[in-house]
C-alpha cells in the first residue's frame, strides 16, 4: 500500500504524516509513505486544500487532519 501525505510541509502535514504511521503500524500493514511536498504534483491530484492523504493514488481527504482512529478507518476500507 502507498500512503501520500501531500502538503508542503507544514505543522498539520506533519501530524497527519505521523498518525498515518501509527494507524498503518497498528494495522500491521505493508505500506510505503511517501510526502509529496510539489505544490505542482499536489495539484495534480485536485487537491486544492493540505493537508490532504491518497492512498494508492487516490485522494481520501483533504484540509483537515483525521485521528489515528479515522485513519485505521480509511487504511482498512
């Protein structure tokens, strides 16, 4: 599985970086995490507002920072 983290690096970025990491941890799966920091390869996505998470090349959410729990959610679907 192939977690993006798109945004530019900011505060919510990170945290959205690194409870995405525990939820896929506490999953016990398989992924790579990759930041995508491109403004240009962001938009590419649609995404209009960061942080925002892809899996597997498809956008999940965007502008918010979700809880571990709501990840699990996302992760496991």
């Amino acid at each position: 599985m192939k977690i993006q983290i798109l945004g530019t690096g900011c505060a919510k970025c990170k945290k959205l970086a690194k409870n995405a990491e525990i939820a896929a941890q506490e999953l016990h799966l398989e992924y790579e995490l990759v930041k995508v920091t491109d403004i240009r390869e962001i938009t590419a996505f649609g995404v209009l507002m960061t942080p925002a998470l892809a899996i597997d090349g498809q956008v999940k959410l965007s502008g918010k920072v979700p809880t571990v729990a709501e990840l699990k959610r996302l992760l496991s679907a």
